[in-house]
C-alpha cells in the first residue's frame, strides 16, 4: 500500500523510492521502490526508469533480475546496451530477466549476445530457454536462426525453431530436415 500511495504523491514519490532504492538495506523496500518507480514510467515519463540502469549491476542478484524486469516492463530502450552487457551476469535469473527485456523493447543488436548466452546453457536451464526463445521470437530477426540449422547443438537448432514459430516466419520449414 506504500508503494502505491508514494506512486500517487508523483515527483514526490518518486524521490522517495529513489532513495530507498539507493539507500536502504531491506531488498524488500529496494525492490519495492523498483516496482513504484516503474509504476510511475508507466504513467507517463518513461525516463522515470533511467535511475533503475545501474542497478543491473547491483551486488544482489535479486536487485539485478528486477531491475531488469522493470526496464522491460516499461520497455526503456534506452538500457539495451546495460541489459546485453548484463546477459553475461553469473545467476541464470538476472540472464532470463534481462533477454525478456531485450525481447520485450525488440533490441536487435541482443540476437547475438542472446544466442551466445543459450550457447553457454545448452539447453540446461529451461525457463532461460524459453526467455531466450521468446526474446528472439519478439525481436524478429530470421536469419542468424536460420544459420543455426547447422548447429552441432540441438538445443540451438530447437531455440531457432521456436523462435522462428513465434514469429510465424517461412523460413522454419528449412528445418524439417533436421536428422531430430
């Protein structure tokens, strides 16, 4: 409830929540404050979220994953380089966090860098999968998934295929040679 009254009081709110977020020892009230600065990009001034980039860096993954979220969520295109450098984050989540958001602001220079993380994942983690899955489904770019037909790793070959489904391209059929 905070949160949403800070949210109604504006500028003033908002000078609240970047406090806390800087501040404060509590996640919760952190991450809250996150959440209440987003609310208020959402209404109106979008560079409201700007403050939230450099907590992509934070020493608490959770603070990383979701200032992620949140730069997605209002679709700040402004942090796609900050959100691709942070794709090589060491926890699974702030990744999964951060190739929603690059999918979410359809970030084309993330198809790379998102290929590669799936790369490193081979396919071990599912929900980072299927991020990356959408992200590049979202962002709509077909042929560097359509060079992954020749992949050594079905798990690439799989990410090109669901991604290229998302996207409802043709260019899928050239996979139905796929020895799997």
């Amino acid at each position: 409830k905070a949160q949403f009254e800070l949210v109604k009081r504006g500028e003033k709110g908002f000078e609240v929540f970047v406090k806390k977020l800087g501040n404060s020892t509590a996640q919760l009230a952190r991450i809250h404050s996150m959440w209440g600065i987003a609310q208020l990009a959402r209404t109106g001034d979008i560079e409201k979220a700007k403050v939230l980039i450099k907590h992509l860096e934070d020493k608490d993954s959770e603070i990383c994953a979701q200032a992620a979220k949140m730069l997605g969520d209002v679709k700040y295109k402004s942090a796609a380089p900050n959100l691709i450098a942070a794709l090589n984050n060491a926890d699974p989540r702030v990744q999964m966090f951060c190739a929603e958001a690059l999918g979410r602001i359809e970030e084309k220079n993330a198809v790379i860098p998102i290929l590669k993380m799936l790369e490193k994942n081979d396919g071990k983690d599912s929900w980072l999968r299927a991020a990356g899955m959408i992200a590049l489904g979202r962002i709509g770019e077909v042929s560097p998934l359509v060079e992954l037909m020749d992949s050594e790793l079905k798990s690439q070959r799989i990410v090109a295929v669901v991604a290229l489904r998302n996207m409802k391209n043709p260019a899928i059929a050239e996979f139905l040679n796929d020895s799997d």
